[in-house]
C-alpha cells in the first residue's frame, strides 16, 4: 500500500477525532436553538466557564481572590483542600443549573417574543459577561485540567496498525473517549428529545411558544431545563478540551468553529450537529494534508468556514435542518 494512502488513512481518523470535540460544543447551540429559536453565542464561553469553575473546585481556588486580595490587602488564593474529579464535577453541574435558571430569570423572561436579532444580541453580551466574570472569579491564567481520562497515543491501535501496515497510527486516548461520550450524548439526547414528557414539551415550544403556553406547558420550566442541558454539555466539551489543550481564554473560541459545523448539520438536529463536525473535522484534516503544502498550508484555519459557505449558498438548511416555507 502506498505511503501517502497510509497517511492519508491517519489523518482521516484523527480527523473523525476532531470533528467530535467540535460536534460537542455544537450540540450545546442546537438544544437552546431546538427549544427557544435563540441562536446562543455565549454557548463556547459556557464551555469555558464550566471548565474554569471545575478546575477552580477541584483545586480548592477561592473564588475573586484577586478582587478580595486587592480590595482587603490579603494573600488568599487556596482553602488547602483539593476535590476528587467526580464531586467537583457535580458541584460544577450545579453551578452551571444555577446559571441556567439565572439567565433565564435576569434576561430571557424579559425578552419573550421579541425579535431573534434582540435574542441573538442578548447571547452576545451574555458571553462577554460570563468571560469577564470568569476570569474575574477564577483568575485569567493558564489551568491545567486533569480528571483522569487517559491521554496520549493508544497503543494497542499503533501496534496493530504497525502490524497491518508497518506504520503505527497516531491516535490519541482522549480523542476515543470524546468520541465514545459523544457518542452517548447523542443517543441519550435523541431519546429524550423523543420519547420523554419534557422532550416533547420541548419541542412543542420550539414550534410556537403561545401554543405552548396555551396547553400549559411552563416555558420558564423549559428553558431552565433546556439551559441545564446545554451547560452540561458545555462542561463535557469543556472537560474534554480543556484536558487537551488546558484552560485558557482560546477555549471560547472552539465556538467559532461549531458555527460551519451547524451550517452543514442543520441548526435544529442533533444528529446533524455529529454529523457536521466530522465532516468538518475530516474534511479539514485531508485538505490539509493534500492541499495545504500545495498553497502555503494554514487552511485548518479557514477551511470549515468556505465549505460552510457553499452550503449556504445551495443548502441553507443544512443537511438534516428543517426547510423553511413562508407563503407571501
């Protein structure tokens, strides 16, 4: 078998890899879209707070000790204890349910019905405030995030491979268990989504909000929720991005790239949102590897965002999204 095909068949997989952790923070925009019809753009810097507060609980960090330091003249930064991973993961979830229900109470329960533009503005400066709260909270430097999921190249697919085709593959631990948990994700979203009293009412929202409010469904009820489930989502893409490539001010900007990934998908599927970013992941990887010597390489950078593009132009529904027809 020729070399470059071998390569190629690397890339490929660590391109499915990539396309996973992208398709995990998109699938935070869908569920908020799915339900309130608001295209939320704080959804990558939720990813980044979730990680910053489960690194600041697990550490012991006392929360604003900068602000308490400068304002008091003190040198408090820990309480000297540290968390066990699965505990301040829990406490961390809690925190991102109080978010949710903070969020809807202080800004979206003021804006029912208004127009999506006033919605969108509102996500905007929800995620330069949670940026700033943050980094005010839990301090701007790089955090290393370390719950125990392995890392590092998976033996057992290097000797294997090394075996079939006297190359081993590259392929990192943490990238399989992003994929297995999104994999997982999916399953039990598409099943609550479908087949639970509150997916339903979920959905029912998303069609029309007076309908659902008329048959008594508590839209304040399903935003929570829906927020909820997106802040958890937003801590897993947060976990899982953080442990690789630490805490740090670039993990808001993962949002970035979900946007091609929701263009391809469809903003109202979750399937689609899977989808999406592994065509992304691996149509970025082998345009790379093919192209990219070819042009001055750097075209990670803006790959995704020109085949999103195309599809705007010819299928701006997505591949699973919904077509809209408004008669006039």
């Amino acid at each position: 078998m020729p070399d470059q095909l071998i390569f190629a068949m690397e890339v490929f997989l660590n391109g499915l890899m990539a396309g996973v952790l992208y398709a995990l923070v998109a699938l935070g925009f869908v569920l908020i879209y799915k339900a309130s019809g608001i295209f939320n753009y704080s959804q990558g810097v939720m990813a980044l707070f979730a990680a910053l507060t489960l690194v600041g609980i697990m550490e012991g960090r006392v929360p604003f000790a900068h602000l308490i330091n400068a304002t008091f003249g003190t040198e408090i930064h820990h309480f000297g204890w540290h968390l066990p991973a699965l505990a301040a993961i829990l406490l961390t979830m809690g925190v991102m349910v109080v978010l949710a229900w903070a969020v809807n109470k202080l800004i979206f329960n003021h804006l029912v019905n208004q127009e999506p533009i006033i919605l969108f503005m509102a996500t905007i400066g929800l995620a330069y405030f949670m940026e700033g709260f943050g980094d005010v909270m839990w301090g701007a430097d790089i955090k290393k995030l370390d719950v125990g999921l392995p890392q590092g190249i998976n033996t057992a697919i290097d000797e294997i491979t090394y075996g079939w085709f006297g190359y081993g593959f590259f392929i990192d631990n943490l990238d399989i268990v992003a994929t297995i948990i999104a994999a997982l994700l999916v399953i039990a979203l598409v099943m609550f989504s479908q087949y639970t009293k509150q997916g339903r009412a979920m959905r029912a929202v998303a069609d029309d909000h007076q309908a659902a409010l008329s048959v008594g469904i508590s839209l304040n009820f399903i935003w929570i929720m829906v927020w909820s489930l997106a802040g958890f989502v937003a801590l897993v893409a947060g976990i899982m991005w953080g442990t690789k490539m630490g805490v740090q001010f670039s993990l808001s900007l993962i949002a970035l790239k979900a946007l091609p990934v929701l263009m391809l998908g469809g903003f109202t599927s979750i399937p689609g949102a899977i989808v999406g970013g592994l065509i992304i992941g691996v149509g970025e990887k082998l345009f790379e590897f093919a192209i990219g010597p070819m042009i001055g390489g750097a075209t990670e950078n803006w790959f995704a965002y020109v085949l999103a593009l195309i599809f705007l132009v010819f299928r701006p529904q997505g591949l699973f999204g919904e077509k809209i027809i408004e008669r006039v």
